[in-house]
C-alpha cells in the first residue's frame, strides 16, 4: 500500500504494508539512516524521531497509523533553533563515543528543551532514562544538554 510520510519537511511516498513500523520505511524505503536500529522492541531509543514534536521510538510504530504527522530524524532536527543548538552543544563538549546511540540521544534531547529550556537534572534524567548508551556517555550527555540550555556545566 502507498503511504505519504511527512518526513523533515518533505512529502515522501513509500509503497509498503501498513504494519511496517516507521524504522524500516524510513531507513529502508527511504534512506533516511540516521535512525538506528539497536532492540526492535522500544527499550533502547536508538530509533528516536519527533512526531508532532513529541520523541518516539520509530521502530514500534506502525506506518498506516502516522497520516500527515509531521517526523523528524537526526537528518532534519538542525532546521530547528534548539535542535541545532543541541547539536552544536554535542560537538563542542565531543559527546558521541562509538556514536550509534547519539541520533536517539541528540532527539531526546532536542524535545526536552523544545518543552523544557532550563531543564533541572531529574527533568533530564527522567526524559533521557529510555535512550540507553552502551558507551556510558551519560555525564558527556547531561553536560551537553546544561550547555544547550545556557545553564553551567562541569564538563
Ligand atoms: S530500536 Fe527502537 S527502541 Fe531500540
Ligand atoms: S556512544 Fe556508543 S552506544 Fe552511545
């Protein structure tokens, strides 16, 4: 079946079955690889996008369900203030380590303080607790998210 996926601004088909979750059409019919792919399952934030501003796991969310909702990837979160922000905060304190987790993380991130500006360290721990880092970047994480905010950091 032939879907319309509002994907970082643009009108993009993908002729795929409704149960296909978001993932797979993204990186597979689309190209689009910044979203990883790490549990299937929705516990390791790896897939992260925004829908409607709002991070969700790509990998557990059906296609057929998603109609004109606007998505962002890593690919497109810079066209936003705050997520170039974020994204210039990850660079400068060197975040990533391997780096396969930081497209999930850089997502998380950038909806926090789309919602929160001046977030306190449990609103970061509670909106970063699902995006897992194998790596064990976490302090590099915080750090990056206090530099994004204008808030002091340690790091
Ligand atoms: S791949 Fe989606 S949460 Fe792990
Ligand atoms: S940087 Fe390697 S998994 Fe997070």
């Amino acid at each position: 079946m032939a879907f319309k996926l509002n994907v970082n601004g643009k009108v993009l088909s993908a002729d795929v079955d409704g149960d296909t979750p978001l993932l797979w059409v993204l990186r597979d019919t689309l190209g689009i690889l910044g979203p990883k792919y790490g549990c299937g399952v929705a516990q390791c934030g790896a897939c992260t996008v925004h829908i409607d501003g709002a991070p969700m796991r790509s990998c557990a969310i059906p296609v057929e369900g998603l109609g004109q909702s606007k998505i962002v990837t890593i690919e497109g979160v810079g066209a936003s203030a705050v997520g170039k922000k974020v994204q210039q905060a990850w660079s400068e304190l060197d975040v990533a380590q391997c780096g396969y987790c930081q497209a999930g993380q850089i997502m998380s991130a950038t909806a926090l303080l789309a919602e929160k500006p001046k977030p306190t360290d449990a609103d970061i721990d509670e909106a970063m607790a699902g995006n897992l880092c194998r790596c064990a970047t976490y302090t590099r994480i915080r750090a990056a998210i206090k530099l994004a905010s204008g808030q002091k950091t340690e790091a």
